[in-house]
C-alpha cells in the first residue's frame, strides 16, 4: 500500500443504519470508486458475488446480513480512507457502540421511503456522545419515496439535528432524474445503469442557476418548476452549510442518490475527503492525546479470530491514535504490562490484506496475536496511559450453557472465554453453581455463538431460559470500599456471578429484584456499562 504518511490525509468514518437500508451496497460501491474492488455485486448476483465484500462469516453469507464489523482502507484523490462497516442489525449493536469510538465522522443511510428508523435513531445517540459529525446519504431515491422535504423535517425533529442539503432530488422512482448540487450549480443527470457501464459517472451539466435553458431542456416542464421552486425553499428554510457546525455534530450535510444505481456515491466520496474531519484528539484516563504527537499510542477496539480459517489467526483492530507506527515495533500494553514487538500489523483491502510497513494516526491496524491483546487494551511507545470510552453493556438475554459432551467442559470455558474477549457475548460464572451463562443484546447473537463454537471449536451446545433477566456490574468505593463490598457478596452469592476478569455482576431475577438490591445496599454502585481496559 502506497500511503501519504501525514495523519491529515486520514479519513477514518464509519457507515451506520437501520437494516435494509442499502449500507452495505453503498459500502461496495465506495470502494468501487475507491478502486479498492473493480467488479460491485447487485441483487440478481449469484454466489459469492451476492453478498458485499465486507461480509465473510458463513452466517452472513448465509442470512444476507453483516453480524460484525470490518475493516477496508481504500486510497482516493489523494486520501487514504479507512471504512468501518458496522453491523446493522441491532442485535449486534454492541459490536457497533465499540467501532463508533475508533471513528472520527460517519456517515448515516437512510431509505428514502422509510426515513428515521429505530436502529438509525440508537447509533445515531452514540454518535452524538462522541460529538461524531454525520453527513448523510439519502438512499434509493430510483425508487418511489417520501417527499424530501418531509424526510429533513424528521431528521431535524427526531434527531435535533440542522440539515443542509448538499444535492437535491429532481423526481422520484421511475421519473428520478437525477440531482441538482446546490453547492456547484450543476444537474447531475441520472442515467439507465443497465446501459451505462458499470462504474461510470452519470453525466453532468454545467448551469447558471436553476432558470439556466438547458434545465429546461431535460426536464419537464413541471419538473423544472418544482426545482426552481423546491432549490427556493432550500435556500429559505434550510441553514447555510457551515464546517465548523458540522464537525461539532451540531449539522448534517445531505446527499441524494441510489447506491445500487452508482448515483450520488462519487458526491459522498468528495463530500467526505473534503468536509469529514481528519484524525481528533482522543481522551485518556489522565490526558488528552493529540494525533501529532510524536510517539505512538492506540486502542483495541476489537478482536476477531478465524478471520482466515485456513490458519486460525486471532486479529486484534488496533486504532492509531498517535505517532507513526513502523512494523517491528515494540509497543507496551498498559492492561497486562508486557511489552509486544508488533512484527506482522496488517492492513484490511475488502477481503485482502497486506503488511502494514508504517501507519499514521487514523489509519486501522490489525495485530496477529494469541490472546495477549483485547478489546480495550492501550499499546504505546512505553507511555503508560488508558484510552477510555470502549463500553461493555449491561446484557438483555441470558442463558445458560448446555454443553452436548461434558468431557469437553474445559475446551469450552478457553471457547468461551476467546468469543468474550472478541465482544462475541459476555461470560458470567455464579459464584454457586458450575454452570456457564452467556449474555448478548439480541437473540440473532445467540445463533452466532453457537455457530461459531461448532464450526471453530467443534462444540455442540444448546442455550437454556435462566432465572436471570440482566446482569450488573458491581463495585464500592470511599475508604470502607472492601469490606462494604465483601459484605454485599458474602450476602448475596445466590444471585452473584463474576465475569471473565472476576469482576463481580449482581445476575437480576427481575426488575424488583434489582431495585430492592439498590435500595438495600446504597453503598454498592449497580452498572449497566463497563468500560473495557480498566
């Protein structure tokens, strides 16, 4: 790979929606106009070719649908992009909620005939946490839709977020002609996909201003009035784009278009290299690290094994928060105290990879290891800080672990405990009782664990209903902090578990349950997010 080694060429973002938005197409088609693939599947591909490069579990394959995020760094007009697709499905959102802090803008899509759905309202709250700045991609407009002044209505109400649209829809469905750029004053025509090749810009024409002859050439007449009007109303009701505005996540920019039709994507593409904020300083436990500092630092925000099963490889996704990283270095994880020589970093091209010979601040790394890297976990050029913000969240779903062979009982626990440090699902202990207790968000995560520890670890398992509806992580603090904590365990090991780092979780039987245990013990903090690295 061929990079700029200045992190203000960076341009790390991540793609949120709800599922069935089209992310994924966009997602493909970016890296087509990235040149990062050379051939974009459709819906009537077959094969391989019918699900998006970024999509490599069987179970996605086999579903249609993303369960974890990846990673794909493509070069454009000068820039190296580093793309994080994120699970859409919200059964995933953990996974999802960890990605969004090693990002610094995204990009939300939206079906235009469905507007603001429930998943785009969640990740789009995560955002917002962060001060993560969106632009965002009105999606399949080829088809029919909501009027577009309705869909910036809702946005600017359901998300308190300003809108400006950057181009405007001329039609919609079979009659979508293509979009105006209010920024450049030109149409950008819509053209037949099937008879333009695959790829290819759709055309554009020059104008000077909506009342321009040509316009009124290619249009309608009642098409053309409803642009001067509708660029009129724009222009009245919508704010001005501001940057500043934007990158404090206060404003969204909009762009049009049909991912699946190639429209509008080269417009994002530009919007992103031009607007989208390059690498921002990242918050520590003691300080705040700036992206030009000279020594390196960064964080794992993911681990995923058997990436590559023809080898059994454990990647740690490592953001680069600082300095420039050279391949051989030695870098100190501040979680275990052991110094790594980082020999083999790679980085993601869709399904490819390559070694990674240096890397700037922004750019994701993936790291071969063997369990010594989690998610959490800071690596630095000796430096010992603690990035914050990579939460682990209070489970929705648990169940207990039926294991088919009881001979295999310690194969499982090493299983489990790998598929935890990945963020597959949480692992809780009770203190009474032999038995394992998986926690996920969603039922769908379920199905992927027990994917994955038959086709990884060769374990048949079945999950069973619990007493339990969620878990809490518990803890004191002030000078009595042990023994206040001591007691509470001591009278309350029916209800207690501890997870993989033998933290201690108070395990629910019910709403009750847990408000009569806050109430009795109001010394001991009740947390539904745990930060990892600590």
């Amino acid at each position: 790979m061929t990079t700029t080694n200045t992190h203000k060429t960076r341009r790390t973002f991540a793609i949120i929606s709800h599922p069935d938005a089209g992310k994924t197409t966009l997602t493909e088609k970016l890296l087509l106009f990235g040149g990062a693939i050379h051939l974009a599947g459709d819906v009537k591909a077959k094969g391989d070719r019918r699900r998006a490069h970024s999509d490599w579990m069987k179970i996605e394959q086999a579903r249609g649908i993303s369960v974890t995020t990846s990673v794909m760094t493509f070069e454009y007009d000068g820039c190296t992009f580093n793309l994080l697709d994120t699970p859409g499905h919200e059964d995933f959102s953990d996974d999802t909620y960890r990605t969004l802090t090693a990002v610094d803008s995204a990009v939300m899509v939206i079906d235009a005939a469905k507007g603001i759905e429930a998943q785009t309202q969640k990740l789009f709250e995560v955002c917002r946490l962060r001060d993560v700045p969106i632009m965002t991609f009105v999606n399949k407009m080829d088809r029919e839709t909501r009027d577009p002044f309705e869909l910036m209505d809702e946005i600017t109400e359901k998300l308190a977020l300003d809108v400006t649209p950057m181009t405007w829809p001329v039609d919609q469905g079979k009659q979508f002609q293509g979009c105006y750029d209010l920024r450049k004053d030109q149409m950008i025509l819509f053209g037949d996909a099937k008879k333009e090749k695959k790829g290819s810009l759709p055309g554009i024409l020059p104008c000077q201003g909506t009342d321009d002859a040509k316009l009124k050439e290619i249009l309608s007449d009642d098409q053309h009035a409803k642009l001067v009007e509708d660029v009129e109303m724009v222009k009245g009701l919508c704010p001005e784009f501001d940057l500043e505005s934007y990158r404090e996540g206060h404003l969204s920019p909009v762009y049009f278009g049909s991912a699946l039709k190639d429209f509008g994507v080269q417009d994002l593409l530009d919007g992103i290299k031009e607007f989208a904020p390059s690498p921002r300083p990242q918050e520590t436990e003691s300080r705040e690290v700036n992206p030009d500092e000279p020594k390196v630092s960064g964080f794992v925000f993911k681990v995923q094994a058997n990436m590559d099963p023809n080898h059994r490889d454990r990647i740690a996704f490592m953001r680069i928060c600082s300095g420039t990283f050279k391949r051989g270095m030695k870098l100190l994880n501040t979680a275990s105290a052991k110094t790594l020589s980082i020999s083999n970093p790679i980085f993601f091209f869709s399904q490819g990879r390559e070694l990674a010979d240096d890397a700037v601040a922004g750019d994701i790394i993936g790291i071969p290891n063997h369990g010594t890297i989690r998610v959490g976990d800071t690596l630095s050029e000796g430096e010992k800080i603690m990035f914050t913000g990579i939460p682990d969240f209070a489970p929705e779903i648990l169940r207990r672990v039926r294991l088919g062979d009881p001979m295999k009982a310690k194969h499982l626990e090493r299983a489990l405990h790998s598929l935890a440090e990945e963020g597959v699902t949480q692992v809780f202990r009770p203190m009474l009782g032999s038995d394992w207790i998986v926690g996920v968000v969603g039922t769908l995560q379920l199905d992927v664990l027990k994917d994955r520890l038959d086709a990884e670890y060769n374990l048949e398992v079945d999950f069973e209903a619990t007493q339990y509806i969620t878990a809490r992580w518990v803890s004191a603090s002030g000078e009595k902090a042990n023994d206040n904590l001591k007691k509470f365990i001591d009278s309350n090991r029916a209800s207690l578990g501890e997870d993989r780092d033998k933290t201690p979780v108070y395990l629910a039987r019910n709403n009750w349950d847990l408000d009569r245990a806050q109430s009795d013990y109001k010394e001991i903090k009740f947390s539904e997010v745990r930060e990892r690295g600590r």
